[in-house]
C-alpha cells in the first residue's frame, strides 16, 4: 500500500478536525485508495481491433472514469473488444458505463463487444436484460469473429 506524505499545514488541519470529520476523512481515503486497486484494465491495441482486459471490480468511481477513458481516447479503432473474464463484480455505476459505452461506440461507428464475462456479471446482464442490448460474444466468438482475415466474412460472422 503507498505511503501518503503531508505537509504541515495538512497536519495541522486534522488536529483541527472533529472525531466525526476525521472519521468521514479516514472513510473517503480507505474507499479511493481501495478503488484504485480493485479495477485494472490492459490495453492491447492493433490497428483498427482494440482489447482491453479488464479485471477486478468494475463500481462507481474511478474504475468507470478509468475504462471510459481508455475507450474514449482511442484512435483508430473499428472494433472495441472488452475483455471482461476477469472482472469479479459490478453495480449500477458498471452497467451504466457500459451502456453509455455501447452508445458512444455506436454513434462514432465503432464496433463494442463484451467478450467472456464472469458468471457473475453474466448473471447481472442476464437479470437486468442488457445481456440482450449489449453485444456479448464467448470467447470462441470472438476469435471466430476476429480472426478472419476478410472484412465482409467477419461482418458477415458478427452477424450471425
């Protein structure tokens, strides 16, 4: 776990603080520090295909910011595949992001898919019926689907 350093005027301020601020203060730097290693996402960018594996926790804060980012800034690609076979869970913020960035993908022309996600998050697209709305592919699909070299036949796979 990293080591945060103060200043003097920082110290000062929590020996200012009330039990109950000092409290809510501790609270906020547990659940940041907490965010920032629970979600991780790789990037494995070529051409015009974009992977990006994700793992850990996909919640609201920054691990959406993060994967919202990543996606946004992307340049090039004609194809977003989110890797999601590695992710442990997601709330409402994760399902949100996801729908914003299958929106997003789809008024800029890009190609999202989901591929693989865990059984949990497989269980929480199914109930709340986005597993309809998203694009989800298992990872055969997938392979099938990028791997052939001629655009018209991946098309036409996508599509099937």
């Amino acid at each position: 776990m990293p080591i945060t350093c103060y200043n003097s005027l920082q110290i000062r301020n929590f020996l200012l603080m009330t039990l109950k601020e000092l409290g809510r203060l501790i609270i906020r730097i547990m659940i940041c520090e907490s965010e920032a290693a629970m979600f991780t996402v790789q990037l494995d960018n070529s051409g015009e295909v974009a992977i990006l594996q994700c793992a850990g926790r996909f919640v609201r804060g920054n691990a959406i910011k993060d994967l919202r980012e990543k996606v946004t800034s992307l340049e090039g690609a004609r194809v977003i595949v989110l890797d999601l076979s590695n992710l442990e869970t997601l709330d409402g913020g994760g399902l949100g992001a996801l729908v914003f960035l299958h929106r997003w993908t789809n008024e800029n022309g890009i190609q999202l898919k989901l591929v693989n996600p865990s059984q949990f998050v497989r269980e929480v697209l199914e109930t709340t019926h986005l597993i309809d709305v998203l694009n989800v592919s298992s990872v055969f699909d997938a392979v099938r689907i990028l791997g052939c070299p001629d655009l018209a036949v991946a098309r036409y796979a996508a599509a099937v």
